[in-house]
C-alpha cells in the first residue's frame, strides 16, 4: 500500500475519533488462516455493529473478494475469498468503506506447519482410549473457576464440573501409554460457557467454535498438549458437534441469518428416532422430528442448509486440523443433522486431508441402520454416499451387552456376536468399524456385564481381537463400576488421584486396589500384545457358529494367524482339533497371549472356563 494511502487513512480514522465517531468494534473468524492450504476457499466472517452497511475490498495479488454476504441481522458480514497458490505467509488488510468512512481490517495468512507426525488418522492398528477432561485429571486448579464464565467448578455435585482439565490429562500421558493405547479421544473441549443449571462440563453445548473452554486451557495449551502426545507415539482424536450449539452460544443473542437454527417453537424436541434418516418409508413428520427438533431445550438445533452456515462449520473443522494437528475427528450426533451437509463435510475434510480419519457417532438399531452411514455401501437404493470412512459400531456393544447377559441358545448368548458379524457383508468396509464396549453415554460395562471381572476380561479381550478400531472407555482398565449416581453421574465417574488431596491415585500400582491392579494388568498385557499382531491389525476373520457355550474365530494373514476361543463355560472345554482343521492344518502349537504358555494343538486341547484364550498359532 501506498504511503499517501497509509496517512490518508490514519487521518480518516483520527477525524472520526475527534468528531466522537466510534468505529464498531470487530469480532474476525477465523482468527486467522493459512498460505496454501488444501482448499482456495476461505470464508472471513465479521461481527461488529451495523458492520453489514460497510463493503469490502481487497488489492493483494493472489487474493480474490468473490462476494459479500449480509444476512438478516445487519451486524454481520461474510466475505468469501478465493487464494491463489502464489499467495504468501503475512499480513494483509481488508479494507471496509461505508459512505466516505474507510477501516482496515487486518488480516494474518501464517505459514503451515510442517505435516510431519501430523494428521495422521487412525487405524485398524489402533486402540483409542476414551476420556472425559473434566473427570480425568485436575492438573491446574487455578482454571477451575473463571471469572466471568457462567458456570463454577462444583467437585461436590456428581454432575458438575469438577475441574479435569488438558494438563491435567497431559500429565498421566504415560499412564496411557502404558495400558498400550495408541490413541487419545477426549470429549469435546470447546468453550462451553453455560449456565450452571445446565452443566455442560461434558463439552457438547458449545458456545465458541473457535476457542478452548479457558476452564480445559487455551487453544495453546491444546496444540502443546496434541505435540506432547504425538512425541509419545499417541495419536489425537477430536470431538466435534455440528447438530447444536449452547443455548449461550454468542450467536444466539443475535442470529446472522432467521433459518441459521431450527424454530424450536414449530419443531420441539428431536424424538431421538434415529433409523429414521434412511428410513425409505419415512414420513417428513418423523424426518423434521429427527433432523429439525432441538436436542435438549439448552442446545438449538442448526440448520446446515443455509450455506453460510455450512461454509462457517467445515472451514471451522479445517482450521482447528491444520492449527492443532489433530489425527481423527469424532462427529457427535452424526445422523441427527441433514445428510447432504454431513455428506459434503466429510467429503471436502477427507479430500483436504487424505491420511486424516472421521467416525460419526450412529447411535442406531441395527445392523442395517449402521452399515448406511458409512461411506461407499453398495446396494442402496436411494443413492445416499455418506463419504463417512468410519462409523461407531453400537451393534457390536450391543452384542457383547445382550449375548453376556442371556444363556447360550439359537439366538442368545453367544450367538449375538456371531448374527452381529456374520452381517458385515452390509458395511462398506467393517474393519474401519470403531467398536467398543461402552462410552461415556452408556452404563460402564462392567456393571452390565453383572460386575464380574472374568466377564470384562472376556469381552475386552473379544474387542481387541475381533475386526475394527477398539476404542476403550476410561476406567474400563480398573473394572470401574456404575456407582450409586443415576443417570450421566455414574457413568463419568473422576479418575483417583487426579486431584491434590485425593487418598489414593489409580495411576499408581501402589495407589491401586488388588482387584484394580488384576484388571490394570489384565488389560495392560492384551492391549500391548495386539500392537504387534499383523493378523489382528490387518487381518480375514473366519469364524465358527458357537456350539456348547462356546465361540471359536480367527483372524489371519498370509504371515500369521490368530485362533480366538471364547468359552463361557465355568468349565474347561476341550476344543477339537478336526472341527477346526481348516485353519489349524500345517500349525501345531499355539502361543498363549496371556498367559505366555505353549499349548499343544496337534491334537484335541482344553482351554479354561470363563475365559477368552488367544494363541498365535506356530
């Protein structure tokens, strides 16, 4: 820009301020961006009084102003740029004018950062280990309580907030790296700044996009604390929600657009009817039901068909890849928004970032239901292509929930495992499958599975052995129990010892019960055994209709081959060598994963009661 520009313009700005002429105040998103991203697009949106009476220009080589777009609220102005590939890291200004009025708005292009341990997706080869910030660990107790935020720290309420926060999750990294996990999924962390009525310390009512609740960290503090865990070999998997927002959500107080959230007042709540998104027979009652109803009164419901909404929430989703680093995003609620947006959000995200991986939450009831929200499926009559690579297995819970809880017959026990996967011929590909046995939205396992740590022994052992991306609750590894909380309480339940004062940490082995440290250990020797199993990583699966009480599989490749035998018996079994001799031929020991021991499987072999035996096979 010119000098005599330059001077005009301060002395433009200097004469409003004598004459008492205040220039609105801006609120710029992104609060910056990147040279040479994967996308040309960039959407800067600007908030400040009257600011849609103003246009922009912008004379930087490279940089191109296609349109300007106000809304219904004349405080709002989006402008969508295009970036040529010749633009370069540094500042440059967007100029307002209104009338004889000219501002500059300054604006950062930073350089990207290098993609080495970046983005680096999730796997077959993966086990993600599941936790809640705010329960896990308290490693700053002076962001507890933020002045100015809505909502306190209340420890004693089981449903407040108790204070978890990034360093303190940061700070038992090499807890979890012990267990064996490979990756770290934490719920979401955005500023959620609610009343304390409604107690948003889970992270799903967000009311910044583009901030980290101040009572987690700072955006910062994030990006050190994804750093931290790529140097210890842990990937990181973000939690986002494209549904809803915080009823406190700074949008709220003044909508750019009428139709930028559903009415809640035509629509009501969401009937939380899920398989009615691809129900082919759905009536648009029941589709407005699920797609436009609120989900709960303090989350209004968006409605991604306005476009400047849906250009806002994927430009907001490539950002925080590019500025955090992230490996792989959750998408909360994924069935609930409408499918064309969700489609076109994992599609432009995965062509951004190829290595990079996504798994919609579909909380669903069957098989079918699962297998149409993943991305590829042959066969659908109504040519829907989610672009979605992974979806969140709920009929494998499912299975290990009912089947663990019901006596073997045709079509209980064991036999719900079996009918569960013998359907993966409906997935497009059921090995990106995440699969899991509880979350933070489902009673803790251990407690369903009857409080009995051979059970959560078996059923753990089956989620790190069959097809998919294991994904492991928090506690699950000390055989955490419901508790006597009702509702959301006893299932999120503060790790011991992530706080000054407690009385004993669990991240300790002296700090552990003995019945803890049995399942810590339990879980500790599987979950490392598997990073080194091709046949579990990449493996066929091949397996056998239960018999007895009983349920025999095997995962192999070319190179190695894995028999998995689950007895649910109270006593030991003997397993026949020529039922199995298709996959046991030329293969006459076994190698206990467990136990370490050498079994003989030349021949008719025992395996205990109540147990779920691997043998790598010799």
């Amino acid at each position: 820009m010119k000098n005599s520009s330059k001077i005009l313009i301060i002395l433009m700005l200097l004469s409003q301020v004598a004459f008492g002429q205040k220039l609105p105040e801006l609120k710029v998103e992104p609060p910056f961006w990147y040279a040479n991203m994967p996308t040309e697009k960039l959407q800067i949106s600007l908030y400040g009084e009257d600011i849609s009476s103003w246009r922009a220009s912008v004379d930087v080589p490279g940089i191109t102003l296609v349109n300007q777009v106000t809304g219904d609220s004349p405080n709002y102005l989006f402008l969508n740029l295009e970036l040529g590939p010749d633009v370069t890291a540094g500042k440059f200004d967007l100029t307002l004018k209104k009338k004889k009025k000219e501002r500059p708005v300054q604006f950062e292009l930073k350089e990207r950062p290098s993609p080495d341990g970046r983005n680096q997706g999730f796997t077959s080869e993966d086990v993600i280990y599941l936790l809640m910030p705010d329960r896990f660990a308290n490693g700053n107790p002076d962001n507890d309580t933020i002045e100015g935020m809505l909502e306190p720290a209340r420890r004693d309420d089981p449903s407040g907030r108790h204070g978890g926060d990034i360093q303190g999750v940061l700070e038992q990294l090499d807890y979890i790296k012990e267990l064996g996990m490979t990756a770290v999924w934490l719920t979401p962390v955005f500023e959620n700044d609610q009343t304390p009525e409604y107690k948003a310390y889970h992270g799903y009512a967000a009311t910044d996009m583009y901030k980290i609740d101040r009572r987690f960290g700072s955006n910062e503090e994030f990006v050190a604390f994804v750093d931290a865990c790529h140097a210890k070999g842990l990937k990181v998997i973000m939690d986002m929600i494209h549904n809803h927002i915080g009823d406190q959500h700074w949008w709220m107080k003044d909508l750019p657009f009428k139709n930028w959230v559903h009415d809640q007042s035509v629509y009501g709540n969401t009937s939380y009817r899920s398989p009615v998104a691809s129900d082919p027979y759905a009536s648009k009652h029941d589709k407005d039901r699920l797609i436009k109803g609120w989900f709960v009164d303090e989350m209004p419901d968006l409605d991604q068909r306005n476009e400047t909404l849906a250009d806002y929430m994927i430009q907001n989703t490539l950002w925080w890849i590019e500025y955090s680093g992230i490996d792989g995003i959750r998408m909360d609620t994924y069935v609930y928004p409408y499918k064309e947006y969700m489609a076109r959000w994992a599609k432009e995200v995965i062509e951004a970032y190829p290595d990079f991986n996504i798994v919609g939450e579909s909380w669903v009831e069957t098989v079918a239901h699962e297998s149409y929200w993943q991305e590829d499926r042959e066969g659908e009559n109504d040519g829907y292509n989610s672009f979605l690579p992974s979806v969140t297995d709920f009929q494998i819970h499912f299975a290990v929930r009912d089947g663990f809880n019901s006596n073997f017959g045709w079509e209980s026990g064991l036999m719900k495992l079996y009918y569960a996967l013998s359907q993966d011929r409906l997935y497009s590909d059921p090995m990106k499958n995440v699969i899991f046995l509880d979350n933070h939205d489902i009673g803790r396992i251990y407690s369903t599975l009857g409080e009995k740590p051979e059970h959560l022994k078996m059923a753990y052992t089956f989620l790190l052995t069959t097809r998919g991306i294991p994904q492991v609750y928090y506690g699950t590894e000390l055989a955490f129990k419901q508790g006597n909380q009702g509702g959301d309480a006893g299932k999120r339940a503060e790790m011991p010892g992530g706080w000054e004062g407690d009385e004993r940490s669990v991240f300790t082995a002296s700090g552990r019960t003995s019945e803890e440290n049995d399942m810590f250990n339990y879980v500790k020797k599987i979950t490392n055994w598997r990073k080194n199993s091709e046949a579990i990583h990449h493996g066929k699966l091949l397996h056998f209709v239960p018999e007895n009480n009983s349920y025999v599989f095997f995962r192999y490749t070319d190179n190695e081959r894995v028999m998995v035998i689950m007895n649910m018996n109270d006593t030991p079994i003997t397993i026949s060598r020529q039922k199995h001799i298709e996959m046991l031929r030329g293969y006459s020991e076994g190698h206990n994963a467990i136990t370490d021991e050498k079994v003989d499987i030349s021949k008719d072999f025992t395996v205990a009661g109540k147990t779920t035996t691997v043998l790598t096979l010799k």
